[in-house]
C-alpha cells in the first residue's frame, strides 16, 4: 500500500515533534524524513511549519487514542484497565529507547503562553484522552461527574509519570502511577 506525500510528511512530523519538540525540528528536516521535497511541504502546508505541526499533532493524536482505547478495553475491570494503560505506555516506551512518550507534551510546553493553533491541538488531545478514560469509567456505572474528574486526573498522572519515565529511563514511574492511580479508582463505590 502506498502512502502519499502528505500522509508522510504528517507522518514524519509527527515522529519529529515527538523526539525532538516543535523547536528542535526543522522544516526541512521534516521534508527530508519524509523523503520529500521542500516545495511538496510548502504545497501541502503552505502556511509553513506550524500547520504540519499541527496535522502532525492531530495524527499522533489518533494514534495514541488507538493505543489507549485499546489499553482500556483490555480489561472488564475499570481499576486494572488504569493499570493496562500504564503497562503499555511503559512497555512503548522502553521499546522506544525511551524517545517516543506522549506526542504532544514537548509542543504543549514550548507554545505555553501562546493562543496558537498548536496549542488548541495539545488541548484537544488531552481532552479526547480523557473522554476515552470517562467513557471507560461510565461504562462501569461511575457518576458523570467522579468519571470527568478521576479521567483527568488519570491523563494528568500518566503524562507526568510518562515524563519522570523518560527522563529516568525507567519504566517504574509509569508502574507506580498505574497502581495508585487503579487504587483511587478503586476507592469509589459504583
């Protein structure tokens, strides 16, 4: 199956702006990962680096609620579904050489301040992240309101302990939060 030029820019973006940071990746490095020309990422871009950042964004986005929704489906159990989540963002992670954590931390945290359509994606994403986690939560017969709060801060912990991970190149923050994080699920009554 052939991929097209744009789908592999947004692709090599994506990548890019995950391992390296909206700053530290380079128009025309993108073309070249891409293995496109400079002119094709203009044609298909021509508002410049923000715009496939923020396609970049949005891609890695639905890739990372692929890996969560399956994550959470993997278990009946809405405590060890925590746990499943944490597991494989760890095993994804040491598999990775510790490069690959969440795809929109590093351009979340160099365009704070910003009202920056990248930072509208950021936004979005850890939203629909959370959605999935509610979803999840609701579906156990969780309260509207514990599911919203228990969903964010479920993303919350698992981004900072996705961080400490890496930074740490160990996969026991990200245990450690799965297991406190299934105990506070597991502290509600449903």
């Amino acid at each position: 199956m052939q991929t097209s030029t744009r789908d592999r820019i947004v692709v090599a973006a994506s990548r890019l702006l995950q391992r390296q940071g909206y700053v530290g990746t380079g128009i025309k490095q993108i073309a070249q990962e891409a293995q496109a020309t400079l002119g094709s990422v203009y044609h298909f871009f021509p508002a410049g680096k923000e715009a496939v950042a923020v396609a970049a964004i949005k891609h890695s986005t639905g890739e990372f609620a692929t890996l969560l929704r399956q994550a959470l489906d993997s278990e009946d159990d809405p405590a060890q579904a925590v746990v499943a989540c944490a597991t494989q963002l760890a095993e994804e992670l040491r598999a990775s050489g510790w490069t690959d954590g969440c795809p929109v931390t590093a351009a979340a945290l160099e365009t704070l301040g910003t009202d920056s359509e990248i930072q509208q994606a950021c936004a979005d994403a850890l939203r629909s992240w959370e959605q999935l986690v509610s979803d999840k939560l609701l579906r156990c017969g969780f309260s509207s309101a514990d599911a919203g709060e228990l969903a964010l801060t479920v993303i919350s912990t698992l981004e900072g302990a996705e961080v400490t991970a890496q930074v740490n190149r160990s996969e026991e923050p990200l245990h450690v939060a799965g297991r406190q994080l299934a105990r506070l699920v597991r502290s509600y009554e449903v």
